[in-house]
C-alpha cells in the first residue's frame, strides 16, 4: 500500500536480492566464530563433559535453529513483525517476570528459563522485541509526535524502564544497559527531542549508579575492576587472566588452538571471554580482523536502515545494528578491562543458544529489509509502501 492523505491504495509490493555483503559479512562472522567455540570450548568440554565436541556440537545445533530462524524472518511479510510487535513486547516482558519466579541460576545470576533440557534467557527475545515494538508505534504516530515530551518520549522512557528495572531485578546489568541504550538510540532515530534525550538518558545512567553499588557483589566487581590484582584469586581473577591472554597473544598470536589459558585458567572461555581467546591464539591481527568484521556489519546495516523504504522497517533495523555494535563494545570493554565485568556474549563467536538464535533470526529481519532497496532507481514515494 501506498500512503496517500488519509486513503490507503493497494498496490503490491516489489522485491529485489537480498544484501549480498550484509549475509556475507555475517556468514564470515559465524563460521569464524564456530571456529573459535571448537578452540576454547575443547579442554573444558573434555575436563567437564568427558567429549571435547560437547560445546561445538550444540553450538552447530544452534547455528541450524539460527539459519531457520532467519530464514523464516528474512521470508515473512514485514507487515507481520509490524502487527505484532506489541504482543510479542508483552510476551517477552512476562517472561521476564516468570524469571523471577522460576527462573534458573547460573554465573551467580537468575536470568533463565528451564523447559526440560532446554534451557534460554528471555532477555534476549526483549531486545529485539522493544526495538520493533517502538519502531511499530513511532511510524504510526502523526509526525513529530515523539518530540511531545509528554505526550511523546514520556510513555517509551516508562516502557523501557519497567524492562530495565526487571532485568537489574535478574542481575542482569548489562543486558538493561543494552537495552537501555539501544533503546534510546531507536528513539532518537525516530525524532526525539535530542535535549529531551539528553536528560533522559543522564538519567537512566543515574539510576544505573545506584543499581550497580548497592548489590555487595557488583560493588567487589568495581572494586576489582579498579585493582585486579588486590583480589587476584578471587573477583579479580578472571580479569587477571583474560589480560594474560591478551598480552601473551602479541602481534600474530600463539597459532590457532594454542592457548594455554582455556586450559581451565580463564571461566568462561568459550563464552563470554571468548574474545581474549582470539587474542593469545591469533594476537592483535585476529582481534583487528574480528573489529573490522563488526565495523562492516554495523556499517552495511546502517546503509540498509538509511536507504529501507518506511519508517518502521528503518527504526527497526537500526534497532537490530546497535544491539550488535553496543553488545561488541560491552563485551571487548570487560575483556580489555576498560570497562567493570559483566556477563555479556561475543555476538557470532560466544557459545550459547538463545542469544545466536535470536541475534540470526534479527539478522533475517535486516535481510528483508534489504530486499526493498537493491532497486535503487525508485522514486522516494514508491519506497513509501506501508508494510
């Protein structure tokens, strides 16, 4: 449909390829990724599970759900995702909730759901879902709505900071400031008053102060944080280790499977600090190589998000880019030690089911969408289809 006044004039819809340096760009990204899961994953899949493949062969598992996820999101009319946003926001903000109260632990944290043996963090279908369900209300509200502090940006800050306050509730900081951020960023897309923003978000961080100091274990992370090595056997350890593998990597690394620090030395190895993984094994190269990726993928996705034909199918992907740039730099900031510790995955290289599939079936939105400007000789109206 065409948008004409206050008539709406059928029309179909046309549509080009895909984004060829887009998918890519993400296939290079998760076949290195499962390359690397194999390397770090090895001596702890062997020590805990007694089968060095146990890791790789679920994450190879769940890169088949991902690719029939984005195969399924990258085919769908987009008019669906549109129309049903708001439900799929509410369904994922109850999950969150559920959590609370059955939720299962891990890492010191409760952020879960258990099913039998399968096992998936809600918090990861609530990223996508909030960006898509503010994109939906944005492109329907009369233009220049949202610059209404109001009546416009006010209702988004409280959706965002019910979601927020939940998931600091879970012990999931880093997951509300991904969140948080990548929310706001969706909303300044869509014409927010920038002062307004601006306040807004000093007081989002303000709030986010409080919420990291009065919890006595993410006070001992900033502490150790500041100083690793007063607390090298316990909150600083991982730190402490991660910089091992960092330094010891060097220029061109120890070579591809030789890390001495998955040997059971760095927790996590083979998820969230997959990263200093890459950097022993394949030193400063492999880590440049791995930035170069990300800052292609958010780059090309940001082409596609300026160039997609309407405002919630450009919302929406820029949405899906920053959750995977703000999800690099989080989880580069912990490794490096620029920033405290948190749990946050590596999007394509960490281990892990929920965040791969739910992060590949945003990736076949992004792919859709670019099905609606590989024609680029279209008039601007034409673009204008309401899907």
């Amino acid at each position: 449909m065409i948008e004409k006044g206050t008539k709406c004039v059928k029309q179909k819809r046309k549509k080009g390829s895909i984004d060829i340096p887009f998918l890519t760009i993400m296939l290079v990204m998760l076949i290195f990724g499962l390359i690397m899961v194999f390397s770090a994953s090895a001596p702890s899949a062997f020590y805990q599970e007694g089968d060095k493949l146990y890791y790789i062969k679920r994450q190879l598992i769940f890169s088949a759900i991902g690719f029939v996820a984005m195969f399924v999101t990258m085919r769908m009319d987009l008019r669906i995702i549109k129309q049903f946003s708001g439900v799929l926001c509410i369904i994922s903000f109850a999950l969150l909730l559920l959590v609370l109260v059955i939720g299962s632990s891990g890492g010191g944290a409760q952020r879960w759901l258990a099913i039998g043996p399968i096992r998936f963090q809600p918090s990861e279908l609530a990223k996508f879902a909030l960006i898509f369900y503010f994109a939906k209300r944005i492109s329907e509200q009369p233009k220049n709505t949202i610059q209404n502090f109001t009546r416009g940006l006010l209702p988004y800050i409280g959706i965002i900071g019910a979601f927020v306050g939940v998931m600091i509730l879970q012990d999931h900081l880093s997951g509300a400031v991904v969140i948080f951020i990548s929310s706001m960023i969706v909303l300044l897309a869509g014409g927010a008053n920038l002062l307004h923003f601006a306040v807004m978000g000093g007081i989002g961080v303000v709030a986010l102060i409080p919420a990291a100091l009065l919890e006595s274990y993410r006070f001992k992370r900033l502490l150790a944080f500041w100083d690793p090595f007063a607390d090298k056997l316990g909150d600083g350890y991982q730190i402490i280790q991660g910089l091992y593998a960092i330094a010891s990597g060097g220029l061109f690394g120890l070579g591809l499977g030789q890390s001495r620090q998955k040997f059971l030395y760095i927790p996590e190895a083979h998820n969230d600090y997959i990263y200093a993984i890459i950097c022993e094994e394949l030193g400063f190269v492999g880590a440049l190589a791995v930035a170069i990726l990300f800052l292609l993928l958010v780059t090309r996705g940001i082409y596609i998000a300026i160039h997609a034909p309407n405002t919630f199918t450009r919302l929406s992907v820029f949405g899906v880019i920053s959750v995977i740039g703000l999800q690099y730099i989080v989880n580069v900031g912990v490794v490096t030690a620029s920033i405290p510790n948190t749990g946050m995955q590596l999007p394509f290289f960490s281990a892990g089911g929920s965040s791969l599939i739910f992060i590949m079936a945003a990736m076949g939105v992004v792919l859709n969408v670019s099905q609606y400007i590989s024609t680029g000789g279209k008039k601007a109206a034409e673009k204008e289809k309401a899907l």
